[in-house]
C-alpha cells in the first residue's frame, strides 16, 4: 500500500465518507477534497477523533479544469493515494433533449475527472510511487437505454483508467478501477433496489483499502456483478435492443 496521505476527491459523498472511514481506520492521514468543503468539517474532527489520524480539508470544484494544477499545488507534498468518487447520475430524459444537461453529466464522470487524474499520474510517475483509484460504473459496460449518457460518460472513465494502468505499470504507480454496482445512498434513497447486488456505502469502502493493499486492478464490490455484466455484454444486439434495461 502506498505511503502518505489520502486524497478523496468528492468527499461528501456517502460513498466518499466511507472511504474516508475505511483508510483512517487504517491509520492514513486524510484530505477531504470537495466543494462547499466546509460541510466536512465535522467529519474531518470526527476522523481524527475516532482514530487518531490527521484530517484536513481541501476546496475543489472538478469542473474547474484550469485550476486543476493549482490545486493539486496547494496541497503541498503529493498525496501517496488518491481516490476519485466524482460522479452525477444526471436525468437520462433530461439528457436526451438538453445538450448542456449532457455535456454536464460527461464532463463531471469523465472529461473533468479524467483531466485532474492525468495530472496526478505525470506528478506520481515523477516521483516513482504512487495510487490512483477511480470510483467508476458497472454502468459503463454498455450502452442501456436507461442512462446511457451516464453510462457513456462512466465507460470513457473506464478506459481511460485501463490505459493509465497500462501506461504507468512500469514507473511505480498503481491504477485501481473500482465498479460498485447498486449502493444505499442518497442517490439511490427510494430506488427498489436488489439486495444480493447492493452494497453499502462500508463495503465500497473496506473493497477499496483491500484493493489497494493487494495490488487489485479492476475490483466489483460485490463478485457477483462480474457475472451479470458478463451476462448483459454477450447478449446479441438483436436481442439486447428487445430489453428494457
């Protein structure tokens, strides 16, 4: 497992928190990155009091691609961990007739996240060591009528993740692609969801620490969504378009 602090990109997600909690749990120091940061602030005195990590805040907007460097510099010495959480769900129908609704959705769950995370692979490839994890979607193993945007969007972020494992194998730096599948969030709070494939927010949480002490590249949070991808991605396209996926 890399050494250093831990940078959570898109914190105040639920998923977020619990990635916080698991790595402090571990005894990692912790920054909490996200906008409005200052909502953190009681989870941050909250980590450091439970156990005994140093927590800090950092403001972030992944949007803002031009300060992205700048960011990263005000951080002062560079993370040994960084996980990407970013993510918008968006409206599908919404996306379907509002180009701006669209571009929203691919840039917050590619485009944007993508940009800092190239950064942070050249600064970590400088230094020689180094984790980068990005929350992805099982979402992104093909193109549903119910969200493909989003989809769409998470299967870029997908493939630019393998190209950077593939890219930086050699120079010390460790690319983990995480696909959580259904979790118990706020996102998802009123959505009928099938228990043997939802997760909660902790398990996301506890498969990411494991993932990177183990040295994992790709990881399901529940193994069982290996083989329920694997069942939609063989489905002929004749048969798929019959779906209601």
């Amino acid at each position: 497992m890399s050494a250093g602090a831990v940078l959570i990109l898109g914190a105040t997600s639920d998923i977020g928190r619990a990635i916080a909690h698991a790595y402090g749990k571990s005894g990692r120091p912790l920054i909490l990155a996200a906008r409005n940061a200052a909502r953190l602030q009681a989870d941050v005195a909250d980590l450091a009091i439970r156990y005994g990590v140093a927590a800090r805040l950092a403001e972030f907007d992944v949007l803002d691609t031009a300060r992205h460097a700048a960011f990263l510099d005000g951080l002062g010495e560079l993370p040994g961990t960084v996980v990407s959480v970013i993510g918008f769900m968006g409206d599908q129908a919404k996306s379907e007739t509002d180009v701006a609704a669209a571009e929203l959705v691919m840039h917050t769950n590619y485009l944007a996240p993508a940009a800092l995370l190239a950064e942070l692979a050249n600064r970590m490839a400088r230094r020689g060591s180094g984790t980068l994890i990005g929350v992805s979607s099982v979402a992104g193993e093909r193109g549903r009528a119910s969200n493909y945007v989003y989809g769409s969007a998470k299967a870029g972020f997908t493939a630019f993740l393998s190209g950077l494992r593939n890219r930086l194998a050699r120079q010390g730096v460790q690319v983990i692609t995480v696909k959580p599948g259904f979790v118990n969030t706020r996102m998802t709070e009123g959505m009928k969801l099938p228990k043997a494939l939802t997760a909660d927010p902790a398990e996301v949480g506890a498969a990411v620490v494991k993932a990177e002490s183990a040295g994992r590249d790709i990881v399901y949070v529940r193994p069982v969504w290996r083989l329920v991808m694997l069942a939609i991605r063989v489905l002929p396209e004749r048969i798929f378009k019959k779906t209601k996926l």
